[in-house]
C-alpha cells in the first residue's frame, strides 16, 4: 500500500469509488480508495438504484442529466456492464399543485434542452398497459429514466480508477485521522499509514463515525427503507417490452419493474430511525426484519394504480439502511475550519447523482472550485447548531415528506426553534410568523395576531396582503426590520485595513465613519460574495454579509493570512441588527437620539458610533429596502429595549415592523440583487453590474481569475421584468422565452410589488436575446406568462429617496 497521494478517499460505496474516478479522470493519478470491508457494503448494494433527471433545483438537474448519460460511457470504458436500463419514467399528478410542479418541469426541461414532455393518455397506455391512468391531470414522460445494478456501477467506477492508476484496498478501516502541520493529514489503517494532502470523507452508513475521526461533528442520521419485488407477474411476460417506471408522488410510493415482476417501495409516515448513537463497525451487508404493514397504506395506493401488482406474491423484501441530512440533500465541500478534509455524505438518490457529485468534487479539490454554484448542498449551510435533536426532527420530516412538493418560500417546522434572538418572544406576541435563516428564527410577516400559521402552494398565499400592507407601510411612512441574521464580522489592528484589501475587489474606506460595498471574487472570477465594509476607528472595522453564506465565506477570509497583531472576529451571535427605513425614517431615529441626522451631517454610506434610545450602535446610512434609511447594529443583550424603543416610535408615525417577505419585495422592486439568488460564483461581475465596484490598481484574491474574463462579453445580464399575474408571482427558477419559442434566460427572485401595483422579477437574459421594452413569456406555474422587460427599476431607479 502507498505511504504517500494526493487524496485518500474513505468508502468503497458508490459515491466514493466515482469521487475517485472523477479525479483519476481529471489528473489526479496518485489516489487511493480505503473500504473497511468489501465494495459496496452499506446502503450502496441494497439500494433500489432508480435514475431520474429533472429535479426542483437547476443545477441538481444538471448533473443528474450527466450522471444518467455517464453509465453507458462507463461501460464502453471499462468494459464493466453496469446494467442500464432506461424505458422512461412516467411522472403523473393527480392534484392541481402537482400539475404546476411537473408543468414547471417540462418549461424547464424545454429551456436547457433535457428530455421530459407531456405525453397523453392513450400514449402512456401504449406505453405501461398495466396502470391505471383515472383521475390523472397529466402525465409527464422522461425517455431516459430507469435503473441501473448498483454493484455494476460501483465496479465501473472502481475499474475505470483503477485503469487510470488510482489504487483500491479493500477490508482496510481507517482508524484515525490527523492532520499535521503542513496541512496533510495522516490516515491510520490496520495496514499501514498513508500521509495524504487530502482526505474524502465518502463513508455512507459511517459518514458520522469518519467525520468524529478528524473532530468533525456531521449533521447526519440512519433510517430504515423498505421496498420489495413481486414474483412473476403474467401481463409484464405478455408484454415483452421493458416497462418504464412510475412516479406517482401524491400517491407517495415509486414503482419500477424488476425482471419478470415489480419493484415497489414507500417513504411511510411511520417511520424508524437507526443507528442513533452511531453506525455499528460490523455492519455490512446486513437487513433488517421485514416490516411490510408499515408500507401497506402506501402499497395499496400502488396496488390501485398497477391492479396486476395486487395479485403477485412478494418474492422478496429489501428493509435497509440509508442515511439522511436535515434537508435529505448531500452534505458537501471541503469543511471550513479544517485544512484539505472534504465531505460527500447523506447522499439519498444517490444513482441519479453519483457521476455528478464525483465530477464536483474533483473540481473543487484540484481546481479550488467547482463550476456549478452548489451552495444548496455546501455542508457550510449548517453549523454547530445543527445538533442531534434538531437533525432527528428534521430527518423524520424529510422521510415521512419525501414525494410532498417543496413549495416556494415555504418553512417547514420540524426541529424549531434552533437558534433565538433575544426579541424573539417579543415578536412573537407581535403576530410575527418567522422563518429560518441559518438556524436563527427572524419574522417572514407579521399576522394580525399571534399563532397564525401561514399556508403554502405555488399560488399567493394567506401572508400575500399582510406583506403588501408592511410594504406599503414602510413606503409611505417606516417600517422596522430586524436584520440580525445578517453575518457581521470585526476586523481590528494595524493590518486590518491591508487584509480587508488583499480580500476584497474594492478598496475598503481609509476615512472613519465611511462605508462601501464590496465584491468577494470567486476562484474561477464569479462572484462568492458581497459585503458592506465600514470604518469605525483606526485600525478598527465592521464587515457585514450574508448569514446564510456565514460558514460558506470562512474558506475565502481563510485564504488571505492575517497580518500580525491583526484580530478577526465572528460577531453573528454577539450583536443583533434593525434596519429603519421608509420617508420617515430620520423623523423616527431623531426622537430617539441627540445626534444631528440632516443629510449634511449625516450622509449616505455614512455611519457613526452612537447612542439610540440609550442603546449604544453602530449606525450604518445604508438600507437594503433602497429606501431613505439606517443598520442599527447593538450588543444582543440591548436588543428588546432597542427594538422596544423603534416599534413604539414608528407606530407614533403611521409605522410598525416588517418581515423579510416585505424586504424580498422592496429590494426587488429597487433592482436590488441578493447572495444565494443573484449573487452567485457561477456568474461574473460584469453581468450583475458589479464590476464598478472592482479596483485593478490594487491586488485581491482571485484577482488573475477576474482579469481572465474581464474583457469577456457578458454571457447574460441581470434584468428586472414586469409580468402579467393574476393570482401567482414568480419566485425563482422559472424559464423565460420570447414569445417565438427562443429560449432568453430564468428568473432568479420574484414578488408582488405592493407599491408599484406590479408582478416583478430579477432574472437573466441571454446577452443578444432580447433588450428592455422587449415582450417575453415567464413560465409561472408551469404556463406562459406575458411579461416586459423594464429599462429601469420602478422604484426611485436614481436613488433619490436613498440620499435624501
């Protein structure tokens, strides 16, 4: 066995033999696979191994559509068959809701050119004869969704490393993991060491158990899964031909054909969860008892669908393991507070994405970024918060919810709350119906009283004229809104200044008392962030930038050593932020402080360290609403009389609190782009408009990256439309066309413009396919909307109100 590579890679599964042939495949020759027993084991060889492309999110889809198309390249590869079979799926929708979904779908589909269509009844009969099609709304079909054998595939993967120099031991545990100074690590096993630069934690059922080796806690837990396979069934050996699959959501089962029978298995409501206290070191290719009645609710829905399943003996039971995130989606990248260590976990269809999260992966590892933005799978998305009780909680609800639409804007419950602000109770007695951010709880909108439960679907919901009345609010009058969830960070001592300027791409202030806005540059050139930077004294700053991205921008602020004697320090759970903003905004803060705030004195991008309602702040002249307006930012402890003190001012003045709904809408109606949506390292800055805000007289990281593509033509420019809605808005993802059929871009946030009267969007448009004042068509729950390209946002487009 080697002593020395490059990578190491933990697991002998499916996900962690296509990791290494992703990088064998990209150069990385010197790599070697530890599997503490045989290939396979764990949740990989019992796996139902269905493959599907089209998924809610873009770029999820994206790399299904490659790993579906890789496994017939893999078998002309390595010569190793990998026992594809791809009849086509067939995806019906029984409800209204369901319909908007797989409508969605198919625009989606027809925009990046995937293959998945609306067929009709008599063609889906010709095609699966044994379903019953009553009381469908309508059918999807997907030519290339099947299955595959999952030895086969993992073997492929194995042999195609191994052809290309990668190494394979199995029956090797590792027994420990430690990182040395230089930043390799050394991986212990029975069988000697290997010193390695990286170490992949691809270890399924024992992802925990690896992670715990290196001081990493994983938010991750085991269930049970059952599916079974009928005996022969006559009507499938009358057919002759392949069946393709169904995927009958509403009725919350999956079902395929499985040689001469059927494949049918359930997420239940009755769930079990294993393993609690950690995965057994001697678990293998172990079942568990068979425990059908859980499934048969489920069952008997599939029985309705397919009559001939209801007469086939059960040949055989599958009741295995499988290991989920809170949010049933990958846990991904390199760990932020460790050097060269990088996670692949909780992966649950982990066949229609296997070949896509070993190409990721290799990319971020020898590249330092992947080209997909996949910051919905980044492991930074949770933190220490994430603990055991709220990842139990939120696992069931993602099992027992597997097939439910996952609605815009919607929160789920499960788990909450993780993290409080001190206001929370406060705000909870106000009528606030709160959101998650991080695992912090912050107001969505504010109900008439208090315990209102908000309602979901793709139409407009029980908050859409609550959120119109906090928008029109603030407009006429103010609004309060409490931004604590925003990361914010301090930066102190005599290299402070220098640092902030070898990070950012803009020259950070040099004067006390003023602030700018920021690009982060991502290693490919995109944008990996946005901040505001303020200086509050010598040597001394506040830096403040998406909380969601907290954990995610720690790899990046990791990059550039800090000088000597040069402090940086997290604050996100030290301080709380509030955001005044609205025509009344300087009325309002003048009751509550002695200092002078006339726009001479006190101008925008302005702050100064003050006292507000006997609270010490920092205030900040800037406002996310793109309205007249201040960032508060005070210790928590501070934070109810603070927020006490602005509510009862503002309700004085016609005003009162508002929801980070109402902010979604008054920042979209400004053309204001947001992290996570806009903001994005898969685009560049010239195409958001942010290339202003880039110094090239100065160096910054990533700064080669830029100038390689800042000469570049935009390949789409952010626009903002006005769209034609009577009882829907978009909210992101939706494809755009000209009304001639040519596909021009997608939508990446949307909302109801109280103010403006108007339906609006931010999305991107293919540069030379259209311009403002331009007729598209956005697919809004899944049909054609008309809709206008604006030259200009409709809000205050020369910021008039903001520098008031």
């Amino acid at each position: 066995m080697k002593t020395h590579a490059q990578a190491v890679v933990i697991g002998g599964g499916l996900v962690g033999c296509s990791i290494l042939y992703h990088l064998a495949k990209l150069g990385w020759k010197d790599v070697v696979l530890l599997e503490r027993d045989e290939l396979t084991s764990g949740s990989t060889w019992h796996a139902a191994a269905n493959i599907h492309g089209l998924h809610d999110n873009t770029n999820i889809s994206r790399i299904q559509h490659y790993t579906m198309n890789l496994y017939k390249a893999l078998e002309a590869e390595t010569g190793q068959g990998c026992g594809v079979f791809q009849p086509g799926s067939l995806y019906l929708a029984q409800t209204e809701d369901r319909e908007h979904q797989l409508r969605l779908q198919e625009a989606k589909a027809r925009y990046y050119k995937m293959n998945f269509h609306e067929i009709s009844r008599d063609e889906a009969e010709r095609l699966h004869p044994l379903v019953d099609f009553d009381g469908i709304r309508c059918i999807m079909y997907e030519p290339d969704g099947g299955n595959v054998d999952p030895s086969g595939v993992t073997m492929a993967y194995a042999a195609g490393a191994r052809a290309m120099g990668a190494e394979i031991h199995r029956f090797t545990p590792v027994t420990a993991t430690r990182q040395q100074p230089d930043g390799t690590w050394i991986v212990e096993t029975p069988n000697g060491d290997i010193q390695a630069d990286w170490v992949i934690n691809a270890a399924g059922l024992w992802g925990r158990e690896v992670a715990a080796l290196a001081g990493i806690d994983l938010p991750l837990q085991p269930t049970e899964h059952q599916y079974f396979v009928t005996e022969t069934i006559d009507e499938i050996v009358a057919q002759g031909t392949r069946l393709p699959s169904v995927a009958d959501r509403d009725g919350e089962y999956y079902l395929r054909q499985e040689g001469q029978g059927l494949l049918i298995g359930a997420y239940e409501r009755d769930m079990r969860f294993w393993a609690e206290d950690g995965t057994p070191q001697g678990f293998g290719h172990e079942l568990f008892a068979d425990d059908l009645d859980r499934i048969m609710e489920n069952v008997m829905r599939a029985m309705e669908r397919v009559p001939a399943a209801a007469n086939a003996g059960v040949k055989r039971v599958i009741n295995g393991p499988m290991i989920w995130s809170p949010d049933s989606s990958a846990l991904f990248g390199p760990v932020p507070e460790r050097r060269n260590y990088f996670c692949c976990n909780g992966i649950i269809p982990g066949f229609s994405q296997s070949g896509g999260l070993g190409l990721l992966a290799a990319e971020w590892i020898i590249e330092g970024e992947p080209k997909l933005d996949m910051f919905g799978w980044d492991l930074a998305r949770y933190g220490s918060w994430a603990g055991k009780a709220f990842t139990k909680a939120r696992v069931e609800d993602q099992y027992a919810n597997r097939f439910a639409i996952h609605f815009p804007n919607e929160e789920r419950s499960a788990g909450r709350p993780a993290r409080v602000r001190p206001a929370y109770e406060m705000q909870a007695e106000m009528g606030a119906v709160f959101g998650m951010n991080c695992g912090w709880e912050h107001p969505l909108w504010f109900a008439d009283e208090p315990g209102v439960t908000e309602t979901i679907g793709f139409k407009r919901q029980n908050w859409f004229e609550p959120v119109g009345r906090e928008v029109q609010m603030l407009r006429n009058h103010v609004g309060v809104l409490d931004i604590s969830n925003f990361a914010n960070y301090e930066i102190k001592g005599p290299g402070a200044q220098a640092w902030l300027d070898a990070l950012l791409a803009n020259r950070v202030p040099a004067e006390i008392g003023r602030s700018c806005l920021a690009p982060l540059i991502g290693v490919r050139g995109g944008v990996a962030g946005d901040f505001t930077v303020t200086k509050l004294a010598e040597d001394h700053y506040m830096m403040i930038g998406s909380g969601m991205a907290e954990r995610y921008h720690q790899r990046f602020f990791n990059m550039v050593p800090l000088p000597d004697g040069t402090t940086f320090e997290n604050r996100i759970d030290a301080l709380c932020g509030m955001n005044i903003a609205g025509p009344k905004s300087r009325e309002l803060l003048q009751r509550l402080t002695n200092e002078d705030l006339s726009n001479d004195a006190f101008r925008f991008m302005r702050s100064r360290q003050m006292v507000v309602a006997g609270v010490p702040v920092v205030a900040l002249r800037v406002s996310f609403t793109g309205d007249l307006g201040w960032e508060l930012h005070c210790e928590a402890d501070q934070q109810v009389a603070l927020y006490t003190a602005l509510i009862e001012a503002a309700r004085d003045l016609g005003g009162g609190p508002v929801g980070s709904r109402a902010l979604g809408s008054l920042r979209i109606e400004k053309g204001y782009g947001s992290w996570g949506r806009e903001y994005s390292p898969e685009y560049w800055p010239q195409e958001l408009g942010l290339e202003r805000l880039i110094k090239l007289d100065k160096a910054f990281l990533h700064k080669d990256a830029f100038l390689a593509l800042a000469d570049n033509e935009p390949r789409e420019t952010l626009q903002i439309f006005e769209m034609e809605a009577r009882d829907a808005d978009a909210s992101g993802g939706e494809p755009i066309f000209r009304p001639d059929g040519t596909a021009v871009g997608r939508v990446s946030s949307g909302a109801y413009s109280a103010h403006t009267g108007k339906s609006l969007a931010l999305g991107f448009a293919k540069t030379g396919t259209v311009q403002p004042g331009d007729e598209v068509e956005i697919y809004v729950l899944g049909q054609a909307h008309k809709a206008r390209i604006l030259a200009e946002p409709p809000f205050d487009p020369g910021g008039l109100r903001l520098r008031s």
